[in-house]
C-alpha cells in the first residue's frame, strides 16, 4: 500500500516498510492537483499551463509527459493514476491512501453527522480529520494554484477546530476541547475568536489563571505583529473572567507583558545582568555593519522572549527596525512563514517597493503587494523549479538588506521553525555580509530536530553565531521578582518555598507572585500554586504529562 502525504510535507511511501518512494516536489505537486480534482479528469493541456505558465505551450507538455514518466515510475501498479491521450485524473482506491482525501472524507463526514445533530458522529469524524491536517498543503511550494487551495484547506480545519470544541464541551469534555481550542489558535494566532473560546473553556475548568494568560499572549502578540490591542468582545471576556474571581483574590496583572508596555514586570530583568549584557554586545557589533546570529536557549518558561523583548526595546529606541515573529509546534511546519512576517514590516514593505521590478516580483511570490493583487498580470507567482529557488530568495534578501538601517530579526521558537527558512537565513547571512543585522532566535533545549542541529552547527562553523544559555533565577533574584510583582516584602522561609515550588523559573514565580496565597502556610487554595504546577505541565510533551499523572 502507498501512503501519499501532502500536508506538513511531501512524501510518497511504501506504507508497509516504510520506504520513501519520491520526495520529488514537482512530482508530488502533480499529485496534489490531481488528487484535489478527484474523480474529475483534468485535460492535459490545462495541468502543464498551470504548472509551467512562462513556457511555450509545446515545452509545457514536455515538462509534464516527463513528470508523469516519472509519476508512474513511483505509482507502479497502483490505479489510483488514470491517464489518457488527453487528460488525467485521480480515482480513490484502497490501496493509495492520501492525507488530503482522508481529511476530506473525514470533514465531510463531520458535517453530514452536524446536520442530523450527530454528535457522537461530529466527534469521531471530525477528530479523525484534524488529526490528518498536520500542516500547510505542499509545503515550500507557491505555484499560483495551489495557493487558494491550500487556504481554504487551512479555514476547513479551522472550522472543524470549533465544531469538535463546541461538540466536546457539550459533551462534557472540557479538557478535550481545550485541546482543540489550543490546536485552533495555533492554525490562526491572529484571530481574536479563538482565544476568546479558550479563554472560556479554562475558566469553565476553573483554570481562571490559565486563561487570563491566554489574554496576555493574545495581546502580545497582536501588539507584537499587527501593533494593535485586542477588540472589545476580547477585552470584554476578560472583564467577564475577572469579575467573576473570588473577591479576596486580585485581578492579576499581565504576566509576559509585550514589549513597550509599562508595568512592573517590564520595568526590569532580573538576575540576567550577563546574558542581556552579550546580547546588546551581539546588537552593537551587528548594527556597526556586522551581520550576526544570537541563539537565546532554555527550557520553557526561563524568560527567552522576555530577554529578546529587552533588546528589541532597545533597538526600537535607536531606530532600528525591529521585525518579529514566531513558530508554532501543533499545525505543522508553515513552510516561510517567518520570512512572510518579516517582509511584512512596514519599513520592509517600504524597501521592497523600491526594488527593481525583477527582484520586487519575487517578493511577491511569498507576500503579494497590493498591487500584484490588483493586477493578475503582474507575473507568476510559482516557485516551480529549484533553479528559481535562488532568485526567489535572494528577492526577498534584497528587501531585507534595502531597509538600510540597523535590523533585528527576531523568532520565537525556533525549535519548530521550517527548513524553508532555515535555508534562507542561511542564504540571507550569506548576502548580507555587512549589513547591520542581528538574527535573534530563542530556542528550546528539548527536542530538538537533526535537521535543526545540524543547521546551528553550520551557523557556528561560520564564526556569526552566538549560544546564550538561559538557566533558572537564583533564589535571591526569585525572590526579587516576586516582591516586585506582588509589592510585598517576601521571608526568607516563603522565598526558598517559592523557589523550590517555581524551580526558578520567572513565568511561574510571576503566576505564583500574582496570588495572594500565605507561602509559608500548610493549606494552599486551588488555583494558586496548583495552578503554575498545572500551567508548567501544559509546556511538557504528551509522554511526560503522562507519567506526572501517574505520580
């Protein structure tokens, strides 16, 4: 039996042993578009303009005869592939099994159960569809096709998200839709609705700590990327939460405020003298004109973004431009999506609209201006061939270094960044030798891919990168941070309680720091420090979370 898998990655296999018949992307990519079309035949003619669109009509067909030469090299006996003289087309068989028409079944099925008010049906299908959608349609591809098609994959998904959500929660099992209220926010961390659902569903399982978080993370972000605040159907589910805490329990204060707020916890770092130290060392030499790589590492929680947020502060109040994003571990790998934030910028935009036409169309591919998607005929937006690659990468290096003006790039969690972007920071570092650019990643220790590693190695060869190790706060700067939090002097007994309750680790002092709890008593209320052993939990993998319930 083959397995063709096209969301997250590219790959065709040998489903009993495993092995990768092709990983061929224009191969693979003529598979996707005949499999979204299954059951329709698609004229020849039609597929080789859509996928070759600059050749002549007579090179276009050859291009494809060639694909499909090799198409049924790697199918082999397989039915799936009807081919005539004129056109092609896909029929389900069982024994091709497609991610995409899995997800697609599934879904249907899903929606057929919410019409009869099935819900026992919505759950298992819908379950069983989201669990096949592991990332973006035909990553690192962008042929003008395919990318409708793979938005609309993305809108279907979200849209199971918040009918298993609502179907679980009706059913009772808050804690599966929570789940599902996580995976939803991480397909569109841009959208306010999805926080709002999680923001509820927390609160319903008493977790009102977890889901003020929430709100904090949803208005960093969106300060972070779009340099708004949350809307008022947001601010007021927060309004909503916070007036229903118990009256002896104060409205907790934002708990990683994004950059540029005041407040307390942004007034000041503590126990991080040396580490903030080599980074604003590492942004002077780059803003000098020599371009420069800081990985800032440790586990969840230790204060990685907080320590970026600190030089990105003080690189604004330079006026550099400072251009962020982040990647996220539970949709997949979204191929570029990093390098999509960063040319959004609105000093990047400025200077890729002063780009030579050629380079500026390159751009587009990735994010289309505004005039390309008034105007269909301002050229192809496909990447179809690795000999474009190159082009296409230096464009939007080309954008980058036309800012001219000291830079930071910054990216969260590079620990589930793509190999995509990978590829072109390594390219970009490579072109820009003396721009004034600083690339600042935080990085997870745990888990951390081959392909990850070995790029960070290469980094380091270069002599460009910088590892800052982030560990736990002593007790003395525990304590430090809580007092300011909570604007109480903390005992000596309560400050080593903190610390071994905490683990040193600033999220969880601040969680801890915003009750009102008596550390040094022998009875702690639910949703104290319960809360920021529950929260720290919530960043460990499955496995582990697993045998912290057996314990």
């Amino acid at each position: 039996m083959l397995q063709v898998t096209l969301l997250g990655e590219q790959a065709i296999a040998d489903d009993a042993t495993g092995t990768v018949q092709t990983r061929s992307s224009r191969t693979i990519a003529l598979v996707g578009f005949l499999v979204l079309h299954a059951g329709s035949p698609q004229t020849r003619h039609r597929i080789a303009g859509l996928f070759w669109p600059d050749s002549t009509d007579a090179q276009a067909l050859t291009n494809l005869r060639r694909e499909l030469h090799h198409l049924r090299q790697v199918l082999g006996a397989e039915t799936s592939l009807v081919v005539t003289s004129k056109d092609l087309s896909w029929q389900d068989t069982e024994s091709c099994r497609v991610d995409v028409r899995t997800f697609g079944i599934e879904r249907q099925a899903a929606l057929e159960a919410a019409a009869t008010g099935d819900v026992d049906g919505v759950l298992a299908h819908a379950t069983a569809a989201i669990d096949r959608y592991q990332g973006d349609l035909l990553p690192g591809l962008y042929d003008d096709w395919l990318l409708e098609a793979r938005s609309e994959l993305e809108r279907q998904s979200v849209d199971l998200c918040d009918r298993l959500c609502q179907a679980r929660a009706r059913t009772g099992d808050l804690t599966g839709a929570v789940e599902v209220a996580r995976r939803r926010v991480a397909l569109e961390p841009l959208e306010e609705v999805g926080y709002r659902t999680l923001m509820q569903l927390l609160a319903d399982l008493g977790d009102r700590a977890g889901a003020v978080s929430t709100y904090h993370h949803c208005a960093s972000l969106l300060e972070r990327e779009l340099g708004i605040d949350p809307d008022q159907a947001t601010r007021k589910t927060l309004d909503r939460l916070l007036a229903s805490a118990p009256a002896a329990v104060a409205p907790p204060p934002i708990i990683e405020p994004p950059t540029g707020r005041s407040g307390v916890a942004a007034a000041k770092l503590f126990g991080r003298t040396r580490e903030l130290g080599l980074l604003e060392s590492a942004w002077r030499t780059a803003a000098a004109g020599s371009p420069s790589l800081v990985l800032v590492r440790g586990e969840a929680g230790v204060g990685k973004t907080r320590l970026v947020g600190e030089v990105a502060d003080l690189a604004r109040s330079q006026g550099a431009v400072v251009a962020s994003s982040q990647c996220f571990g539970t949709s997949g790998r979204l191929a570029l999506a990093p390098v999509a934030d960063w040319l959004r910028n609105s000093a990047v935009q400025s200077a890729a609209d002063t780009l030579d036409p050629v380079w500026r169309i390159e751009v587009d591919r990735l994010v289309p201006s505004a005039k390309d998607r008034a105007n269909v005929s301002v050229g192809s937006r496909a990447m179809v061939d690795a000999w474009q690659r190159h082009r296409f990468f230096e464009g939007m290096a080309r954008a980058l270094i036309g800012v001219r003006r000291p830079m930071l790039l910054v990216l969260d969690n590079l620990q589930w960044c793509d190999q995509e972007t990978l590829s072109f920071l390594t390219f970009y570092l490579g072109l820009a030798t003396d721009a004034p650019v600083l690339f600042a990643g935080t990085l997870r220790n745990d888990n951390v891919a081959p392909e990850l590693l070995d790029w960070t190695g290469r980094m380091r060869d270069t002599g460009l990168l910088t590892d800052i190790l982030l560990g736990p706060l002593e007790v003395a700067d525990t304590a430090r941070l809580a007092e300011a939090i909570s604007g109480r002097t903390l005992p000596e007994e309560d400050s080593h309680l903190l610390q071994a309750t905490t683990g040193g680790f600033p999220l969880y002092v601040v969680e801890a720091a915003r009750t009102t709890v008596d550390l040094g008593s022998t009875s702690l209320p639910v949703g104290d420090l319960t809360t920021v052993l529950r929260n720290r939990l919530d960043q460990v993998d499955p496995v582990a979370r697993e045998v912290a319930g057996l314990a």
